[in-house]
C-alpha cells in the first residue's frame, strides 16, 4: 500500500479477517479497499490476534489516516445517495392491484428499540396533500426532523403526473 494513496485517502477502517470462526488477521482498508488500497496483518505471522491488531492500528497512524471509527457511525435520517425523493425516510410507491395501480406515500423510521418501521397512505384514498402530511407527521412523531414539504409535495406530483412505470 502506497503512502501517496494513503494521503489522498478519506476513510480508512480495519477489518476483521475470518475462517470458520478463528481470526486469521486483519486489513487495513483505505477508500473501500481495492488493488493497491489494503494491506493484509497475519494473526499467526504477527505472533497472534491481538498483536495483529496492534500492527494494522500503527500502520495505519504512520501513514496518516484518519482514526477508524465503530460501525453504525453515520447520522441516522440522512438522505442517501440512492433516494429518488427530496427527503429522507418519505418516498413514493406504485403499488399494482387485480383492477389498479396506486401511488402510496411511505414513511419509515427506527424505533427507540431500534426496529425499522414503516407506513403507507394512499393518494387515491386520502388526496395527494393529505398523504404526504400523514406520512410527515408519522415520520416526524418518532424524533426524525422535519423534512421540507415543498420539495416534497413537488416530487409527489411530478410522480404522479408520471403515472406508474411500464410492466
């Protein structure tokens, strides 16, 4: 591993390496990964797991990544690069019936046990506004923060003028 990559590098984690449940080592990954953006720290060569460990952590600091931090470690309720909405946790749904196609709007959220929840209103049912208000107010009772409705109401329409995606 190169240490001109390694400056250029913007998130470096280590991960653990294993075989039917026995720790063979560790590697240190810069960017993801990839030819040239990980190294390899042996546990049997090292003389063991935790001085594997070790080795992978001061690697990682003398070439002067960023310091690895726990899974889960993004901020809950952030939109994703894959959202096709303006807004976290509230997206569109065509949903096909026997007879029809109906356009929901869907929230989700976690819970405070930290199960993933969600709910769906109809637009057919409840008018476009309203559903997108149900579904906001859903999202929001739980602590989410408040997206921006506007945008939101925009998209909903656009979708809807869309009408539902070919079969």
């Amino acid at each position: 591993m190169s240490t001109a990559a390694a400056v250029e590098a913007t998130s470096a984690h280590i991960v653990t390496i294993r075989r039917q449940g026995v720790i063979e080592g560790y590697q240190l990954r810069i960017n993801g990964g990839g030819p040239g953006m990980s190294k390899f720290f042996a546990a049997r060569k090292l003389g063991g797991s935790d001085k594997a460990l070790r080795a992978a952590r001061r690697a990682a600091r003398e070439m002067g990544l960023p310091k690895t931090r726990k899974r889960g470690g993004s901020r809950p309720g952030r939109l994703l690069s894959t959202s096709r909405t303006p807004a976290a946790g509230v997206r569109f749904e065509w949903t096909r019936f026997a007879l029809s196609t109906v356009l929901y709007v869907v929230a989700t959220w976690r819970a405070r046990n930290g199960r993933p929840s969600s709910t769906r209103f109809s637009v057919e049912r409840h008018g476009a506004e309203q559903a997108l208000d149900l579904a906001i107010d859903k999202r929001t009772s739980c602590g989410a923060p408040m997206p921006d409705r506007a945008a939101l109401l925009k998209a909903l329409k656009k979708v809807q003028r869309a009408g539902p995606p070919a079969a």
